[in-house]
C-alpha cells in the first residue's frame, strides 16, 4: 500500500489511535482479563514500537506512544522509524525524530537507529552509537535485502563490535530468515539478535537453530495465539520477550494473545513477568 489516499491515511491514523475501542465495550472482558493476568508488580516492556512516518501512510508520535503506554501500564518501549518516505539515503532524519522522542521521554522510550544496507551507513551507524542509540533495526522486506548480504554482513558484525543489540524484522513477507542468518549467529555468537515477530514464516526451524545461542530473543508482535503457544512450548521462556508493533499491532490485543498463550502453555508467573519485561530488561536495565 505504497500509494494511499488522504481520506484512507486519516481513517487508519484514527483507527490506529482509538485505544478506547480496544478496551471497551464488548472488548472490556478480555482487557480486563489481561490486567488481571499480568502478575502484580510488573511493568511491561514493550520490545517493538515505532515512530514516525511510513510510506503506507501510518504514523506514530512520542505522543502517541506514551499515551497508548499510559493507558495500558505499560513502562517501557523499545522504539525505532518506520520505513519513512523521508529517510533518503542513510537515515538520520527519521533517526533523529526517534532521537527527539527518547529526548522526551528518556525515562519511557530506548531508542533504536535505522538503516538501509543498500547505501553508504558507516557515518550514520558512527554518529548513532556515539549519541547514545540503544540498538539498531534492520528490515529485510522494506529494505529488499537478504541477510547473508555482505553489506548487510557487515552491519551485524559491526554491532557485535560495540555490543549493538540488533532487532530485525523476521515476519510478514519474510521467505529466508534462519538459512540466511544461522551463519552470522554462528560466526558471531556474542551479537545480541532480538528476530522481530518471533520467526513467525519459520518458526519451528527457527527454535531448533537458534535455541542453543542464549543471545538470540524471540520476539512475540502480531503473532497468533496458537503460534506463540507453540513457541513457549518450545523453547526456554527465558529467550522470548513482549512487543506490540505499534501503530501496525496495539498493546490491547498483542498482550492478549501473549496472555493466552503463555496460560495455555502453563507459564509460571516467573516466566511470565520474564517474558512480559525482566528478559529484556537484562539487556536494559
């Protein structure tokens, strides 16, 4: 959805931001049902937001974000740019929008950097680190990219160098994620690799070859119910932590199919409040 019209763009940007029908109405049980399963004292760290603007039309405030975190007690939120129309060839503009946002909110938001492997990044990836970013994100399909790309390669072998963790997007449209990627995890087993959407396309064969590499987080954005139950069946809970996708997923619904799933599977509390905030906070505390 590249080309949007400004009538369609307004109606997603309301969509997106009406938290009120998520948790309300016919949808107050299920909310309710979430708050009360979140074990007591946690405050959820949210691994995958964004901020900014897309091509498709989405957009997101440090606003908005922090709104949508108010209301669903969420405290942290790990945020990043979208694939902004704006970003031309190495990113620093929609960084330096992440930049202003974590500036807003220090205490709320960790910023992640973006890049686009297919042009020059060693002066973006230098300025981003020296300011502070907290991480980086890499997205395959956006970018048209695979991962066993040498420039791409590269990247990861430069944010293992400074302890860079890196989340990639390893979901919708993905076709190759863990024959791509299991070299470089293999090669560089220090990398802190967080596989967006829990390699959703793979994820069973992603389980089996990342399982034995600590440094390799699930993360659970718009994965189905049934997915995630399979994932936390299989793997160490331990190694899979929250996200929303924020504005394409919402913190109402992603947490409840979190919730149902870890349930299913028989989570203990700890496990849980791991999954929901203390995996991540290893990371960032």
């Amino acid at each position: 959805m590249r080309f949007v019209k400004k009538g369609v763009r307004l109606a997603i940007k309301k969509r997106g931001q009406d938290l009120g029908a998520l948790t309300s109405g016919a949808m107050a049980g299920p909310w309710e049902w979430v708050r009360k399963t979140i074990p007591s004292g946690t405050r959820v760290f949210d691994a995958h937001a964004h901020i900014g603007e897309d091509v498709d039309g989405r957009t997101m405030t440090a606003a908005g974000i922090k709104e949508r975190m108010d209301a669903a007690g969420v405290g942290r939120t790990i945020v990043f740019p979208l694939n902004d129309p704006n970003a031309y060839d190495d990113y620093s503009g929609p960084n330096d929008v992440v930049w202003a946002a974590y500036e807003e909110h220090p205490d709320a938001l960790v910023p992640f950097f973006r890049l686009n492997p297919h042009k020059d990044y060693d002066a973006e990836f230098g300025r981003c680190v020296e300011r502070g970013f907290k991480g980086l994100k890499l997205h395959p399909v956006s970018q048209e990219f695979e991962f066993d790309d040498e420039r791409v390669v590269k990247l990861f072998e430069m944010a293992a160098e400074v302890d860079l963790p890196v989340l990639v997007h390893a979901g919708f449209a993905m076709e190759r994620i863990v024959e791509p990627l299991l070299p470089t995890v293999e090669r560089l087993p220090e990398l802190r690799l967080i596989l967006g959407h829990s390699a959703m396309v793979e994820l069973l064969a992603a389980v089996r070859a990342f399982s034995s590499y600590p440094n390799v987080l699930f993360e659970t954005s718009v994965v189905k119910a049934k997915d995630l139950f399979v994932l936390f069946l299989s793997l160490d809970p331990a190694r899979i932590c929250y996200g929303s996708d924020i504005p394409y997923g919402d913190l109402p619904s992603t947490l409840h199919a979190a919730l149902l799933a870890a349930d299913a599977a028989g989570l203990s509390e700890k496990e849980l409040t791991g999954v929901l905030s203390g995996n991540l906070r290893r990371w960032f505390p």
